[in-house]
C-alpha cells in the first residue's frame, strides 16, 4: 500500500528533525571535546615548564656534588 504525500512529508519532517538533534548533539560534543583538548594542552605546557625546571635543578644539585665531592678528594690528597 502506497502512503500518502501527507504521510510521506510527516515522515521526512520527522526524519529532518532527528537530524537537525543528531547535528546539534554532535555540534555539543565537538565544543566538550574542544574545551577539553584546550585544557590538556595548557595541562602539557605547564607540565612541560614544570618538567625543565626539575631538570635545570637536578643539573645544578649534580654540579654542587661535584665541586663538593672535588673539595672531599682535594682535601684527602692535601691531608
């Protein structure tokens, strides 16, 4: 049995809507990821400024036990 173009156009008006909500669901989701993506990415930046300080501070704590260590084998030879 053939439908009705009435029925036919109800239909695609439905079809059109579940659509248009499928398109703006997907429109919200997008914008939380973005947010998200947005956060993570200053998250990785802070954590990389975090990452070269430790490092310039275990090179400086290095350096300190070298010349402390220098100053230990100089006074040994000195003694």
């Amino acid at each position: 049995m053939k439908k009705s173009v009435a029925s036919q156009i109800a239909e695609l008006h439905r079809e059109l809507e579940n659509a248009k909500q499928a398109y703006r669901d997907a429109d919200d989701e997008w914008r939380a990821v973005d947010v998200q993506y947005v956060s993570f990415k200053r998250q990785r930046e802070e954590l990389d400024v975090h990452k070269r300080d430790l490092a310039d501070e275990i090179n400086w704590r290095n350096r300190e036990i070298a010349v402390l260590e220098e100053e230990i084998s100089y006074e040994r030879t000195s003694a």
